[in-house]
C-alpha cells in the first residue's frame, strides 16, 4: 500500500469512529434513563429538556392538526425522551408524539383503554368547561414566572372549575403553577 493510501484509510477510520462517538453520546443524552429517579423521573424529563428545541406549546400548537390538545408534556417513556400530547377529537382521543427536535409530529396513537382512557376522557372534561387554550394557559402560567420552561400542562377540575397544572423548570427548580382555563 501506498503511503497515501494508508493516509487516506487513516483518515476515513478516524472519522468513522469520531461519527460513532457522537452518536454514542448524542443517543445517551437524548434518551435519558429514569430508572435512577426517586421522583417518578422528573430529574430526567429535566435533563432530555435541555436538548429539546421545541417548547411545549410549539408541540400544543403543532398537534393541533390530530384534534383539540387536552393535555401535553415532556416525559421519558421506555427511556426515551420525548414530547405527548393527547388529543381529542369527534370524540376519540389519540396521543401526539411531537419531535422535539424540529416540532413536526412523529407519530400519533389512538387511546382505546386503560389509564390513558381515563386520563383522556378526565381531561377533556376539564377542557369542556375552559374558556381559553391549553397552550393559552401555558403561556399565562409563563407570564407569572420568568426565566421558567414549561415542561407538562395536564388540565383537571377543581370544585367545579377547569385549571391547568402547569409544571415549569428553571436550573434544577420545579415549580407547579396551577392556571385558571377561565
């Protein structure tokens, strides 16, 4: 082989293996795990949100197109980080996966049974008595706290009356907001 070729191979190697460790890192920062979190994940919904450029109410706004949003957040899922957002619409509810990274929707879900259901069907009955969006709220709950990141809005009926429970981030304090939907 020729010194050149040798060169050349080097080279190639060098980038292969330099692609290779940032898509390691990139996929370990991506998907953080939350096995290690006492608090349900918290830390590491906080941690996946660092990466994320796309704030919840791009993904409330983009999720729109699968029904009215009745509730949305950053979570980890399986050790995956991601953006859901359930929807309703003609009474069926589905949940909205909006990528993080470029605010399109990457998959949509319908929800037939279980917790989801329930959960659905709590919160569009929350959503019926509002007065103003989801995203809407989100946006107020910002206004009272600045330098905060919105990181879940789950709405729910306290005496009778639609709030919002704004969950929002600032360095590593959490802070709840709950927002009237009135």
């Amino acid at each position: 082989m020729t010194r050149r070729r040798i060169m050349i191979s080097a080279i190639i190697g060098a980038a292969v293996l330099g692609v290779a460790a940032l898509v390691g890192v990139t996929g370990h920062y991506a998907m953080p795990k939350d096995d290690d979190d006492d608090d349900g994940g918290r830390d590491a919904v906080a941690r996946g949100s660092r990466f994320a450029k796309v704030s919840l109410q791009q993904g409330l706004i983009a999720s729109e197109q699968e029904g009215q949003p009745i509730s949305g957040k950053f979570e980890v899922d399986r050790g995956r980080f991601q953006l859901s957002v359930y929807t309703s619409k003609e009474g069926k509810f589905s949940e909205v996966l909006v990528d993080y990274s470029t605010g399109q929707i990457a998959k949509v879900e319908p929800i037939t049974k279980g917790e989801d259901l329930a959960a659905a069907q709590s919160q569009r009955a929350a959503m019926a008595k509002a007065k103003i969006s989801l995203r809407e709220a989100v946006e107020k709950a910002l206004g009272e706290a600045a330098g905060f990141r919105a990181l879940g809005a789950v709405p729910n009926l306290k005496d009778g009356r639609a709030v919002a429970s704004v969950l929002l981030l600032k360095g590593e304090e959490f802070k709840i907001v709950n927002q009237a939907l009135e």
